[in-house]
C-alpha cells in the first residue's frame, strides 16, 4: 500500500486530533500542525504508540512563515503531500456584533479565514509539484446559516464555503479535489469550554439538533477522511454538513 502524507491542522485537539487518529489507523503517514505544543505532541504520541506515522510541527496558521515551513516539513520528511485538512480555527467571542472589537473581528478572520487561504496556497503549490490530491477545509453550520453572538466567526466559515469552492474550481482539471465540511455542535473542548461557562448551554445546543444529540469527533473526522480518500474521487466544490440536521431547517 502505498504511504499517503496528509497535513492536519488542529490536530493537537478535538475533531483535527480524531481524524489524525484516524488518517495514521488507515496507514497515512501524518503531519500534526497546531499552536499547542502539548496537544499536537500527545496525538503524535498516540499515534506512534498503535504503531503509526506521525510527527508534529509548531505551526499558527495565521504567519505564513509557519505555514511554508509546515509544508516544508511534509515534503523534506515524508517527501511529498497527498493531503491535507485545514481544519485549525478558534470559536466566536460571544457577542453581538455592535460590541465585538476591530481586534477581535481581525483575529477571527486572520486565523480562520486566512490562515485557511495560507494553508491552501502552499499546499496546492506542493501538490501541483507532486502530482495533486485532496484538500478538505472545516466551515461550520455557521459558515452555511447565520449564528446568533457569533458574526465575526460566522463570516469567517461563510468565506471557508466560498474559498473552498472557487479553488476548486481552480484545481478541478488539475488533479486536486477541494471539500468543506460543515459541523454543527460537536463535543470537543471548543464547545465544552463554552458549556462549563454557562451550564445551559448544552441543553439548548441539544434541542437546535434534530438528531438530537452533539456529534463526537470521530464523526466528523469519518467524513474528512472520506473527503480526502479516493473513495470520494468524483466529488469537490463541496460542503458537507455534518451537523444532526442543524441546518436543514
Ligand atoms: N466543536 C464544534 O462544535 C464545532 C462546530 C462547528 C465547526 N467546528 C470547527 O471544527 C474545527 C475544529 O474545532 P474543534 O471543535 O476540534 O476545536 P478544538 O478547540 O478542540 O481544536 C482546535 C485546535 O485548533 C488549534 N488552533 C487554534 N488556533 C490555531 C492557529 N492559529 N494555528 C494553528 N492551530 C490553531 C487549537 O490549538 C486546537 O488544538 C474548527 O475549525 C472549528 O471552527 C467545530
């Protein structure tokens, strides 16, 4: 079989960390990009512990130094780039509109949104040297329908939608496939943060669910890694919603 490399950013926690997980289970060898050092070298522990192939690079997804040396990385360790799940973001801060500060609108974009694009330009860049691949970027719910206390991050996965299907538009004829995924509530620590704040939360995040409960990680990391395999070869420009039916109605 041969050994694919796929970068995950964010994959020091959460849904980044199971598909990770998931992606080394599958034989891919995996390049762990994330700010938190801790958390990106206890999944490369994890996975080198089921005997898989990982390792972990320091990496904010909003300087684009990081970036080109996250790819970099990939390509001097492993030698090529077959894929790569942009998947690093941090949440809204909460408030409505009128209150969130120019400071707080600028990081939310730069690092969703940007370093979104970051992560794309120098992956695809690799990729078109090494002969394509898969690109699957996370939006949200929030990126398909508006989200209450949350414009700044909302407007940040808006653009993920659009970014990831123009480029793949761009890339379609070139041998690179570009897919989102669209989460809606999932119980990772973005979230139960959010719910030790404020206890009600989570009976209220439930019931905007019809499925009627949170998704675990690995549910959303089932679907990237389907996005990034060849078992999905005829499918980019997408924007999968993985979210209970969040934002069927
Ligand atoms: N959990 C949910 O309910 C939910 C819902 C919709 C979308 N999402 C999206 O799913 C993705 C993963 O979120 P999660 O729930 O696993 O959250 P998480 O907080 O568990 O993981 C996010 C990871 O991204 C990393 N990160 C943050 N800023 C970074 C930066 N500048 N550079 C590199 N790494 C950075 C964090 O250190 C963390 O390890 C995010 O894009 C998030 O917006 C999550």
């Amino acid at each position: 079989m041969t050994v694919r490399t796929i970068i995950m950013t964010g994959a020091g926690s959460g849904i980044g960390r199971a598909a990770a997980l998931l992606a080394a289970r599958g034989g891919d060898a995996v390049v762990v990009a994330d700010v938190n050092e801790d958390g990106g070298e206890q999944t490369v522990a994890a996975i080198r512990d089921n005997g898989g192939t990982a390792s972990f690079i320091r990496t904010d997804i909003a300087q684009e130094a990081d970036v080109q040396a996250m790819v970099q990385h990939a390509l001097s360790r492993y030698g090529q780039l077959d894929g790569a799940f942009n998947n690093a973001a941090i949440p809204q801060c909460a408030k409505p509109v009128h209150e969130v500060t120019l400071a707080e609108w600028r990081r939310n974009i730069d690092i969703n949104l940007t370093g979104t694009f970051l992560c794309m330009k120098y992956e695809i860049a690799a990729m078109l040297e090494t002969g394509g691949g898969a690109i699957v970027n996370t939006s949200s719910g929030a990126g398909l329908v508006g989200f209450r206390m949350g414009g700044e991050y909302s407007a940040s996965k808006h653009g993920v939608v659009g970014l990831t299907r123009s480029a793949a538009l761009d890339y379609a004829a070139l041998g690179i496939r570009i897919n989102a995924i669209a989460p809606g509530g999932v119980r990772t620590p973005m979230v139960t943060a959010c719910f030790a704040a404020d206890p009600t939360l989570e009976a209220h995040a439930t019931a905007m669910h019809p499925i009627g409960r949170l998704a675990e990680p690995e549910e959303l990391a089932d679907a990237a890694i389907w996005l990034l395999s060849d078992r999905s070869s005829y499918v980019t420009g997408a924007c999968l919603a993985v979210d209970g039916g969040y934002t069927t109605f």
